[in-house]
C-alpha cells in the first residue's frame, strides 16, 4: 500500500497541474476528487494496519470505499476519451 500511495501521489499532483477545457472541467473536477478520496482512503488503510486492524478486515473495508470511487474515475475517464486511466 505504501508503495502505491507513494506512486499514486504524484500521479494526482501532475494531473491537478492540468487545466481541462471548460465544457468537461466539471467531469475532469470529479474524477480528481474521486482519485484524492482514493489516496485518502489508501492511507486511511495503512494507519488501521499500523494500529493492529485484522489486515483481512482491513482489505475487505478498503475494497468497499474503493468500488464506487474507482467507479466514478472509471465513467469520468470514458467521459473525457481517456482509455489509458480505465481500470480494467
């Protein structure tokens, strides 16, 4: 998790660094959001681990919060004609 949250970190900087057009800024602000609740959680996980949460309970709640935040990033990304960010 560590590992991925380090990676994950830039990844969302530089996009916060681009300006999308005004007509899918909206959708672009979305999934920017989604991608930060994303990290949040991912770090959220690695506290309860530190804290001695059951790593099964604690994967099986991070599964949940993740679902419907991949989801969104998922419909923005077809939204904006970005295949490469979908998650398969």
């Amino acid at each position: 998790l560590n590992r991925g949250i380090a990676t994950l970190k830039p990844e969302l900087a530089g996009l916060r660094a681009l300006k999308a057009p005004d007509d899918v800024a909206d959708v672009y602000q979305a999934t920017l959001t989604a991608f930060s609740k994303e990290l949040d959680e991912l770090e959220k996980t690695v506290r309860r681990l530190h804290s001695g949460e059951d790593p099964v309970v604690a994967w099986k709640t991070l599964q949940t919060k993740l679902a419907p935040l991949e989801a969104t990033q998922d419909s923005a990304w077809r939204t904006l004609d970005i295949p490469a960010c979908i998650t398969s």
